[in-house]
C-alpha cells in the first residue's frame, strides 16, 4: 500500500539568502523557488491500510536566516537501535551533493542516511528547497524507505539543522509505534555550540502519534447499545439527583473563558464548547459524563457534539438550567 508524505507550509514573509559558499558550483543554491505553492503532495494513494498501526505528525516553526551555510534541516525516523528507517525530509542542497562540500551541513543525517549510495530518484523522493519561512509539518505512517510496514516499537523522530557553518542542532522525540495515542511527545534538544547566528532556525518543535482504531474499537464506538444511553437534558434538581448516585461521574464546564465560572463543581473539567468538537478525547473513557454551563445554553452544542465524536460515553447528559453548584459542593463536603 502506497502512502503519502504532505508537507504543509504556513507561509509567510521570507528572506532570500544564497548560502552555496561558491559561485562556480553545479550545486543548487540555497534559495526558495518561485511561485506561490509549496505545498509538495506525493501523487501515491492516501487510502489508510489495514497494516498501518497509526500516524506521526511533527511541526515546527522554520526561520529562513541571511547568512551563508545555513538554513539546511533534515527529518527523519529512527529505531530503537539509532537505524534510520525513514527520511521524511531533507533540504536540496545537500542531499544533491552539499555535504561532500560541505562537511558540516547536517552531517549526522548524512551519515546516517549515506546520500552518496542513493540512487537520484530516491534523493529526488525526499528532497526539496528551502522553504518558506512559516510552520512546517511532516507525516510518518509507518513504513520504511521501501514502503513497508515497520514492527511495533520504540522509535525516534529526528531534526537536525545547520544555523550556521559548524553550529548545527540535533531535536530527538520518543514514541510508541503501535502504543496508545500520544498528544504531545516531548523532545530533547542537543546543539553544537552555546552561542550560535541563526540559533531560532527552527523552533516550537512539536509533535503527536495518532493510534489506528482497530475495526473491534470502531464496531464498540459505533455500536447502537452505546448511543442509546444519551439522557438528554436533566432539570437542576434531577441534575443534582443524578449527580449524587452515580459513581465516576465526569464534570465538565463548557463555558468560554469569558463566562468561566470560578467557583464551580469541585473536580469538574473545563472545556469550552467552542472546543469541545477537537478536545473530546481529553474526557476520559468508560464514565459517565454531564456538561453544564451558565443557564444551559450553550451546553446544548456541546451535547451534540459529544454524541457524534464520543459515543463511547456509557451515560451523557447535560443541565437545562442553573447548574446546583452550591448544592452539590455542600453534599461532596459532608461525604
């Protein structure tokens, strides 16, 4: 199954900077090209497959600098024996030929990923200018250089650039190939020198693992005996009943910051239905839950939204009213 890498561009302004070090060489300079897309899409079929265990996403904020021997990065995925599986991406200058010139351009992508044994279709497949100055994002979907399913594992998503001459740095994120989805995989940073030009090339680093629902989670998560626990909107009064007798149960505030109420439900989540349609699967899973806000307005949204994205939820309900916060802390304060 064939996969595509999207690479995507926040554009924004840029400079032009000629970073080649010497102007006889047959080498591409370091400057973006012309146009307004730099959007590279692979023309392979994005269709999920069956054997894909989930998606990696990395995203940083790229700085184009105005000095020479810089503004080159590579990205790539790594096992946990330090093996490059898989290069995402890499800047043209010295994936065609930069790094014989060039000793210090991302040199520990060079030696990792040996440029010089590969054929130019394959150094054309992962290359590509400079890019703009903007937010940059790269996808992994689990498949090595030859499009083949990895194992389930721990593995190392990499960044390295080279700011200026000899100064390079060198971003690493753990994850679980196969694990649980993971939101925000943290990075360890290690650069060459303290002091550095162009030492913001690249910033924000960020980056997530989305699992692959297998087709037993999607039958659960669609299953009609979980939707047909949908308790619509309860009055405060058999609001604070409920609340009462029903052990685990998960509160959530989905007011917006501006009508955020303080002192609310003791241990309530706050999720503003603004929100809620993309910070769903922060609200545990197994519990029962019930929104509020203010008057039970805006909860209504809110609801909705959640029986469409989590109809996991065993019991969902929301307040139609004035939420009994008083009430309710008074009885949590007795137990």
């Amino acid at each position: 199954m064939r996969k595509t890498l999207i690479v995507l561009l926040a554009q924004s302004s840029f400079w032009l900077s000629v970073c080649t070090g010497n102007n006889s060489s047959d080498l591409p300079e370091e400057t973006l090209s012309s146009g307004t897309d730099n959007s590279i899409v692979s023309s392979e079929d994005d269709t999920p497959d069956e054997n894909q265990k989930g998606t990696l996403e990395l995203s940083f904020d790229f700085i184009r600098g105005s000095t020479p021997a810089s503004n080159q990065y590579a990205v790539w995925v790594e096992d946990a024996n330090g093996t490059l599986v898989k290069t995402l991406y890499v800047t043209d200058f010295t994936a065609l030929g930069g790094y014989e010139r060039r000793k210090e351009s991302i040199p520990i992508w060079v030696s990792k990923e040996g440029p010089a044994e590969m054929s130019e279709s394959d150094i054309d497949a992962i290359s590509g200018a400079t890019p703009k100055a903007g937010t940059v994002t790269y996808t992994w979907d689990g498949t090595d250089a030859n499009g083949s399913f990895v194992p389930n594992g721990t593995y190392t998503i990499c960044l390295e650039g080279t700011m200026y001459w000899t100064s390079s740095v060198l971003f690493s994120g753990k994850f679980e190939l196969g694990g649980e989805t993971q939101n925000n995989i943290s990075f360890t940073s290690t650069f060459t020198e303290d002091e550095s030009t162009n030492r913001d090339m690249l910033s924000n680093i960020s980056a997530s693992y989305t699992a692959v629902k297998s087709d037993t989670e999607d039958d659960e998560m669609n299953s009609d005996t979980t939707k047909t626990n949908a308790l619509g909107g309860l009055s405060p009064e058999d609001a604070l009943e409920y609340m009462k007798k029903t052990p685990n149960l998960v509160i959530v505030q989905v007011n917006t910051a501006q009508w955020y109420i303080e002192d609310g439900f003791k241990g309530a989540m706050w999720i503003p239905h603004t929100e809620i349609a993309e910070r769903y699967d922060e609200i545990p899973k197994g519990v029962p839950v019930i929104l509020h806000c203010g008057a039970g307005v805006v909860s209504v949204p809110a609801y909705e939204a959640l029986l469409e994205k989590r109809p996991d939820i065993p019991e969902l309900s929301y307040i139609a009213g004035r939420p009994p916060i008083a009430e309710y802390n008074e009885w949590v304060g007795n137990q």
